[in-house]
C-alpha cells in the first residue's frame, strides 16, 4: 500500500504507465440483452487471463491503467469504472470482478464521436504519464448522434490518441442485414487513423 499512495506525492505528480485505456461500451438500445452480455463478459474475462496478465507484465514499466466507459447518446456517458492501475494478475482480476458486479443499463441514440472525445478528455485529465494512449470503443451501430466521427477522431489523433473499433456483431441466423454490416465496417474503419 505504501508504494501506491507514494505515485500521488510530490516527488512523481504523474503516475506513469506503458498504456491509458478507454474501454467505451456501447449500451444503446440497438444493442441487446444478448450483446450487451457478451460485451461485458468479454472485458471481464480478458482482465481475468494470464495471457493478458503476462502481457501487462512484459511492458516496459510492467504497469497499465484503465477506466471503463458506457456510452449512448452524445450526453450520455458513464465512467462505471475509475482510472484503475493494474500491475499484476491480481489487480487484473480485482477489476475484472468489481466490472462483473455492476448493473448494465441501456440509453438511447449511438453517439461515437461523443465517446471519443470524453475518452479523450478523461486520458487528458487523467494525471497519468502514459506511454500509449487508446479508446477501445465497442458497439454495434453507426453513429446517429453528435458530431461526424472523422472530426472527433482526427483531433483524438492529433491529442496522441489510438482509437480502435470493436463492433459488435452477435445476431440470430437470418437478423443479419445490411445495416447491422454497414454500422460493423462504420466503427471498425472510420476510427483507425488513416
């Protein structure tokens, strides 16, 4: 504990790590009841694998942080999970469970650029030394609310932020349709930096 408490102290006023991430989950009322589970318990069980463990490890500084957002609409954001640093296996698992025990809620309208730029915000307010910055913005729909995508992304670029899509793409043989494809390539292409 002595160690923790001693990032905050005048020596070091900025705890540094080899990355600051944004999880941003899409809870819009496009995604299901299905969809919304298996976006949750994906998060929760990678904090909970060695594999990601070990890779935390490996880091130049052996040390992440990470805050887990849910998102809807443009004003309609939610930070369910603080800036937590994790070092080890056990701090992994220690958030994996805290996110496992929290209600899921769903909102209304799918405002990407809303959440990249809070994500963007929050790595900038952050007070954390960061030698990569990323969002991960899950989710499974196009962007109906807010600004355009490509503007919140190109000034996220230019703050030093990765922003990654992760769409979400769990439906019932034949519910498939061109849309559900379209919002998939929308939030997997237009957040990578081009």
């Amino acid at each position: 504990a002595m160690a923790a408490s001693s990032v905050f102290g005048p020596a070091r006023a900025q705890t540094e790590v080899d990355l600051a991430l944004v999880i941003a989950v899409d809870i819009s009322y496009s995604m299901d009841m299905d969809e919304l589970a298996l976006q949750r318990s994906g998060f929760v069980e990678a904090f909970r694998s060695p594999i990601v463990h070990a890779a935390i490890e490996r880091g130049t500084l052996g040390r992440i942080a990470v805050t887990y957002v849910e998102w809807a609409g443009t004003f309609d954001q939610k930070v369910l999970m603080p800036w937590t640093v994790i070092e080890n296996g056990g701090d992994a698992v220690a958030f994996a469970e805290r996110l496992s025990a929290m209600p899921t809620r769903r909102a209304q309208r799918t405002s990407i650029s809303g959440v990249v730029d809070l994500g963007t915000k929050l790595l900038a307010t952050s007070g954390l030394d960061a030698t990569r910055k990323v969002i991960d913005v899950s989710g499974d729909g196009p962007n109906n609310h807010g600004r355009p995508v490509e503007v919140a992304r190109d000034e996220a670029v230019k703050a030093g932020v990765t922003s990654n899509g992760l769409p979400i793409l769990l439906k019932r043989a034949g519910s498939l349709d061109i849309g559900d494809l379209e919002a998939g390539v929308e939030l997997a292409g237009v957040l990578a930096p081009r």
